[in-house]
C-alpha cells in the first residue's frame, strides 16, 4: 500500500465488487452503480458535510493501479467518491440527472477544493482483503449485516478455490472471528443467493431491509426443521451437501413471510415473534391456519390454546367485548353481513361438539 498523493476524482471509477451492492447491481455499468448508491447509501448527509468541512485527508481512499482506461477502481470509499462525483456533477452524475437538494448550495471554490481526494494503491485486492475485514466486519466501521456477509461469503469462497483446508477458519482469521462465526454468516447469504438464483425468488427486500432478522431465522432449529436443512453442517463440503437437501419452496415461504406485499405488511414484522413463527410452521394445523387467513397472531393462538374448550372460551371472552362494542360503535353492511356469517358459524360449531359430545357418551 502506498500513498500517491491527492488525485482527481474525475478518475476513479466505482467498485461493481464492492460488498454493499446487492448482488443484482455487482459488476453493473458505472451508471448503475451510483445510482443504487445515490438512492440508498444517504448520500446527501456526506455532502452535507463536504460542504462544511471538506474533506478530511485522514481519510485516503483505497484504490487500485490505474487500468487501461486510465481509471482507477475504489476499494475503499465508494460511497465517499460517489459523493464527490455527484458534487462535482461529474458526466456520469450528469447523465443520470443526480444532484443534491442541499440547504446551503456549494460556491465553485467549495467544489474545486472537492474535486481532488487524498489516495493510497494497493497492488491488488488480495493485499486489501485483511484491512477490509478489520475496518468492517469486526472493526471500528461496520458495515450492515448484508455486506458483511457478502464480504465473508466471497472470502469464503476465494478461500476455497486457493485450496484452504478449512476456509471458514482461514477467513475468520482474518478480522478476528471464529470458524463458527464465519461459517454462519456464509450459509445465511448463500440460501438467499441459491433461493434467487436458482429458483426466481424475489429475495431483494430481505437483502436489503430484513437481513438480521433473516440470520436469526436460519439459526432457529424450528426453521431449519421446516425448510430440510440439517441442524448443523460443519466444513464447507457437508454445508454444500445440506444445501442440497434443503427445500427451496420452503425458503421462499419464510421470504415472502419477511417481504410487504403491496399495502400490507410483512406477516413476520416483528422480529420479537420469531420463535413463535418457527413454532407455527412446524405444527402442521397452526401453519394451515397461518397460510388461510395470513394472519400469524391466528396462528400463533392456535399454538398457545390448544384445547378446544380453552380456545373457545377465549373466543367467548372476545366476542363478549365485541358485543358492547356493537351497541355503540357505527354499523353498516359489511358489519351486518360480517355479523350474520358469526351466527352462522357459530351455530355450525355449536352442533358439531353437540354430535360429537353425544357420541363420545
């Protein structure tokens, strides 16, 4: 690594290896990658800044030996840069339409004094691979949880294609980790990728937005009871054999289960409900009830009032408010049909306990 001083930024061009794209935008055209990073990196608060303070030169961006094109990749500051491109209204910037709404709008100076940023070169990404796991994987700048475990999942599989014996130890080394820890992280982004991958599985929303709570997910021995994985593969050749017993259909489940659709919410919301939800998809009548009426405090309940009696006296409870509530609160159709189809119900459950009662006797 070494230091070559403030160069233009006008020639550097964005990482498409870098760990905080999804998948889907990795070895994108410059274009694309900005604009992903432009619409959800929150880039405006770093101009902001910029524009305030400048740019701090304890903060050299990492970056490769200059290509053919005379650009030089960023390894390290992609978010930074495109910042700077943004700023500067660099042609790439220009061609996508992208500026910022700032409060105070920079004067020429202020962009002139951007247009350079303090750089260091590494000779290849193999030399940045340890500084990167220590910065944000383990280190004083973390990144989200997705990129995390897009990082370790490549390393992984670097690893492996250099012949480590163990390459989940060989990468957690690196940044401080366990094997364990490693090894996790790598099956908790590659079920996603095979789910997508292989099977079309829209698995953008969980990448992006539910990833923790997905990791907590596949952790649960409930989960990995429902989707067939086995409980818990340890070197990189059993986890590639367990993969291949898992049931793809099922991993799409628990994604949608994580994903809005349209207006309504995510049916598991609350990360807080996760054991139930493992418990309901397990328990082959509480998961048909899940799956009818989309609704997991439904389907919770049938867990928890497992007895007839008790789960129709909770219902007695609940219909005795409703009741009050039908002589105060607004009434039309739909409550007068929706009130019919009780009777209704409630007279067919009425007399299947009464035959059967008179049976059992």
């Amino acid at each position: 690594m070494r230091d070559i001083g403030r160069i233009p930024v006008t020639s550097l061009a964005l990482d498409p290896q870098n760990p905080r794209l999804p998948e889907r935008i990795q070895g994108g055209r410059q274009e694309e990658l900005l604009e992903y990073l432009f619409e959800n990196d929150v880039l405006d608060e770093l101009a902001a800044s910029f524009i305030a303070n400048g740019y701090f030169d304890n903060e050299p961006i990492l970056v490769l030996p200059e290509g053919d094109d005379g650009k030089r990749i960023v390894v390290e500051g992609n978010r930074r840069v495109s910042t700077l491109l943004v700023l500067a209204q660099a042609d790439v910037a220009l061609e996508l339409d992208l500026a910022f709404d700032l409060t105070s709008v920079p004067t020429p100076d202020q962009v002139e004094r951007l247009s350079t940023v303090p750089a260091y070169e590494v000779e290849n990404r193999e030399e940045l691979g340890a500084y990167l796991g220590y910065r944000h994987i383990g280190g004083i700048r973390p990144w989200p949880a997705e990129s995390k475990a897009r990082w370790i999942h490549r390393s992984v599989l670097a690893a492996v294609d250099a012949g480590a014996a163990n390459p989940f130890y060989e990468v957690g080394r690196t940044f401080g980790s366990n094997a364990r820890g490693v090894r996790t992280s790598y099956l908790t982004l590659e079920l996603l990728r095979r789910a997508r991958v292989d099977f079309g599985i829209d698995t953008t929303y969980v990448e992006r937005n539910r990833f923790s709570v997905w990791g907590i997910l596949v952790s649960n021995t409930r989960i990995r009871e429902y989707i067939h994985l086995q409980s818990d593969p340890r070197d990189f050749a059993a986890i590639q054999d367990a993969l291949e017993g898992v049931r793809t259909d099922r991993v799409g489940d628990v994604v949608r289960d994580l994903t809005p659709d349209g207006s309504r919410p995510a049916l598991l919301a609350d990360s807080r409900m996760v054991s139930k939800y493992a418990e309901v998809l397990v328990n082959e009548r509480a998961h048909e009830v899940l799956r009818s009426y989309g609704d997991l405090t439904l389907a919770t309940a049938v867990l928890e009032q497992g007895a007839l009696a008790d789960r129709l006296n909770s219902h007695v409870r609940g219909l005795r408010e409703l009741l009050v509530d039908a002589g105060r609160l607004p009434v039309d159709t739909t409550a007068l049909n929706a009130a019919t189809e009780l009777s209704e119900l409630a007279r067919s459950i009425r007399a299947v306990v009464a035959d059967r009662f008179a049976s059992d006797e």
